[in-house]
C-alpha cells in the first residue's frame, strides 16, 4: 500500500476532489479488474476512453480516480485527480508506486523501425553470458535473469512495465534492455523511466496508419532522445539519414555507429557465406554466425552499447561469435535434401528488402529465391503495394497470401497488395490466401539449393482472422513440408 500523497508528487496536478491521504494498493487501467483500495487511471486509447468506464470503476469500489476531466456530480468516496494527461501521469504515478524500478539499473532503450528485437536480445546474452544479471523486454519475450515470461506489445503498458522493472530490480538485475516503440512513446508507456542510454536503429516507412505521416512518425521517435538527461548516451545509427535528427535537442552524450561513414564505431564487412559472415569492428576481426547487413548493424550497436557499459571488447567479440538468432529473424531452416527456408518478421518494405539482398548476396548463381509474404489487416495500407513490388522485383518467384488479416478480408488486402506489382513482372507472381497452402506450393516450387523466404510473421504463434487468434507458426509449418517431402521421396 501506498500513500496518494507520495505516489502522485511528481505529477502536474489541475484539480482534486477528496483526501490525498488515501492509501493505494493497486493500478489499473482496466476497470474491470479494479479491486478496493486501487487507483484507477481513465486511460484514453485509440479505441477506447477509459472515461467511459469511470463508472464501472467506482462501482468496483476505486478509491482513487485518475482523469481528464472530473464529473458536475459526484458521488461515493472516491478521491479524483484531474491532470492534462492521464498517460503521462500515470507514467510518473506507477514508477513511484514500484519505488521507482528504473533508478535501480541501467537501463538502455532500443527505438526505430527495424532491429530493435534482435539488439535488445543480443545485449541481454552479452551481459547474461559476461556474469551480469540482465533483463530483457520484448516484442517476442520479457526474460527476468533465465525467467521467461511472455509478452503480447513491443513495449507493455506504463504499469506492467514498472511491475516488469521492480521483479528486474528484485531479482538482482543491475542491466535491462527494452525495446521502445513509437506507440509506446506517444502512449506515455515510458514517462517516468530513468533511462541510461537510448539507440536509434533506423526510420523507415511503418505505422502511418497509427501516426498518419512519416514526420509524425519520427517525430514521436525523437521523443525518447529530446528526453535524455545529460547522465545518458544517445547511439544512433549514422548511415540512416534521420539519426542525426533523432538527437537535435538530446542532452544525453552522442555516440554513432555505421558501416558506411565515419562513426564512432565502425564495422566492415569483409567476407560473406551462407553460414555467417567475416566482419571486422574497428581493429579486430570476427566470424559472427549471421547473414545480411542488417544484422551486422545491430551486433554493432550491441557492441556499442555493451563496451560503452565497461564490458571488455575482447570478451563482447567473444560472445558475439557466438550468438544464435532471435526466433523468427532471419532463422534458417535447412532440410536433408537441401532445401534452405527463412522465416523473417519482416512486415515493412524496408525489412523486406533488406532481407532479400542479403539472400542474394550469398545465394548461388543457380539457386531461386521465392518469397511468401502478407501483409496486415486493420494496419497502414499504404505500404501493402510496396510490399509486394520489393518481394516481385527482388525474388523469382512471389506468392502472396494471408498474414493477420484482422477485420479485413484477406483477398482485399491481397488485392490491394497486387497494384504495386510492375506489369513486365506480374507472371512470376501468384496469389494463394490460404498462408499454409502457400508455404506448401513454395516447398513444391522449390529445387535443391534454391531458398524459400517466408517473411511477415515471424515469432508469432498465431494468426489473427475476424478477431480470433488461431495457432499459427511458420516455423512449425515449414518443418511439416519439409518432413513430409523428405519422407515421400
């Protein structure tokens, strides 16, 4: 239990109604779960206004009420606290109810559209296998030391995140890495955190159907840098044209990384194989077990961050030689009869083509790339014709089909999809809904050596149709074929 009075002193407060004196034994931003004695926040989402379910919260016996606006006429006991914000607010409300998790730890933030999952895990291995107690926040996973507890955001909400933070602390913890989504930092879900260091990976073209315009979209990412103390590091990527604008306004101390200009730290790629690639960062060189540029860029920062945390550079490289990919990125999956499979979260047109080069630059002259790719329903629109004109003019063969097709109709979006395709490169191209039946027509398709690219998806478990979520993994199904040809033939 907690005392309102201290939990609420960091917040701009517009007017109470009732005693701060109240004891508080609970978030919620949900009213359903709202027990006596919790505060609970009128969270404003961007489907629904917890305003609408105050109600339903005093009902539940809330002692206190976190809003925007206060009722003409209120009954009960409850205590109300009218701010600008309720999100912000509550940003501040639960890092002091957990006793402030993040002041505990050293806590790095990773931002931007693509590799944030990989360079969070990677730097939780670094550390975990360099002795230190590390934890990690995920879209994939939360892991407390060697606990694993799943996750279902890129990043929680503000009260499961400080929740996530005080077990971190807790358990011995003295390093945690989380990714932060732009979501999460126009929803306030990391105001109030103490962050030791931040990373900008890149800024491509994602969730305008959430920010409406590119510039809005960076201009949320910028957010996390601008609010930076002097006591950070700010890494960002120096051969994406928007890392220098990431940290315009940031107090913290800037670092850069790259592979194409002058950095701080600089990597070069030296030698590439199916099975890794020969890198050499600054004056050392090392075979690391990944493929593609992308991936080299975040063992870079990885690097970056976990020298710049006192750890030896011998012993980072060490380890990175070391490391095994993030489940559903760029994992590959071979067959007895040769028959290679990628399975890549890659959901954007950027991710898409990166992922693609890196498949020819290893790829041998007589093997074909097919991809099997999506994309989602009830997301931006616009970049589903970008998706499929990057899968045509990079891939020989395309199968487009069915990712998580949410409210919308799967063949719409297919459909939708198809007017990217350049008409000079429509007959390579066919569309199979069924994301199953597509992925079994790519292993028909398929000779010995060539590579099947199954893109979109990723780690998931699941797929979304019509708001229900059915058991789906690429993985799992890709092994079936595999299997099944095997034994067939």
């Amino acid at each position: 239990m907690k005392l309102l009075r201290d939990i609420i002193r960091d917040v701009n407060i517009l007017k109470t109604s009732g005693t701060l004196e109240v004891k508080v034994g609970g978030l919620q931003i949900d009213s359903r779960i709202v027990q006596s004695g919790d505060l609970f926040a009128a969270y404003k989402g961007t489907r629904l206004d917890g305003h609408d379910f105050i109600p339903e919260a005093v009902q539940n016996n809330a002692s206190v009420i976190l809003c925007e606006r206060i009722p003409e006429n209120i009954n009960g006991d409850q205590t109300w606290i009218k701010v600008s914000s309720v999100p912000e607010a509550l940003g501040y409300i639960a890092s002091s109810f957990y006793n402030h998790p993040s002041r505990d730890m050293k806590l790095i933030g990773i931002t931007g559209t693509n590799g944030k999952t990989s360079i969070a895990t990677f730097l939780y291995h670094i550390f975990e296998e360099s002795g230190y107690s590390s934890g990690l926040i995920s879209t994939i996973r939360a892991i407390i030391h060697n606990k694993m507890i799943e996750t279902t955001h890129t990043t929680p909400d503000t009260i499961k995140i400080n929740m996530l933070l005080r077990q971190m602390a807790n358990a011995g913890c003295s390093n945690v890495f989380m990714e932060v989504s732009s979501h999460a930092l126009d929803q306030g879900r990391v105001t109030g955190l103490h962050f030791t260091g931040g990373v900008f990976t890149n800024l491509t073209h994602d969730h305008l159907d959430y920010h409406n315009t590119f510039r809005n979209y960076l201009l949320t990412k910028k957010k996390f840098f601008d609010n930076l103390t002097d006591e950070a590091f700010a890494l960002i990527n120096v051969d994406d044209r928007n890392g220098q604008i990431m940290v315009q306004n940031t107090k913290a101390r800037i670092l850069t990384y790259g592979l194409k200009q002058l950095a701080d730290f600089r990597a070069k790629i030296i030698e590439r194989s199916l099975e890794g690639t020969l890198v050499k960062i600054m004056d050392r060189e090392v075979w690391i077990p990944f493929i593609g540029d992308f991936n080299i860029y975040n063992l870079l920062a990885s690097y970056c961050v976990a020298v710049n945390l006192g750890l030896e550079k011998e012993n980072v490289l060490m380890i990175m030689s070391k490391l095994k990919a993030v489940p559903g990125r760029f994992e590959i999956l071979r067959s007895s009869k040769g028959h290679i499979a990628i399975v890549d979260y890659a959901h954007t047109p950027d991710a898409l083509l990166n992922v693609l080069k890196a498949i020819r630059q290893i790829k041998g002259n007589s093997s074909k790339i097919i991809t099997v790719v999506g994309a989602g329903g009830d997301r931006d629109k616009t970049k589903r014709p970008l998706m499929a004109k990057v899968g045509a003019e990079n891939s020989n063969r395309l199968i487009l089909t069915s990712d998580n097709p949410r409210s919308e109709d799967p063949d719409e979006i297919i459909g939708q999809m198809k007017k990217g395709i350049p008409p000079d490169l429509i007959m390579k191209v066919i569309s199979i809904t069924d994301r199953k039946e597509a992925i079994r027509s790519a292993c028909i398709m398929a000779d010995e050596n060539d590579i099947i690219l199954i893109a979109g998806k990723g780690h998931e478990m699941y797929q979304e149709v019509a708001g229900e979520l059915l058991h789906f993994n690429d993985r799992e199904v890709i092994r079936e074929f595999f299997l099944q040809f095997e034994t067939h033939s």
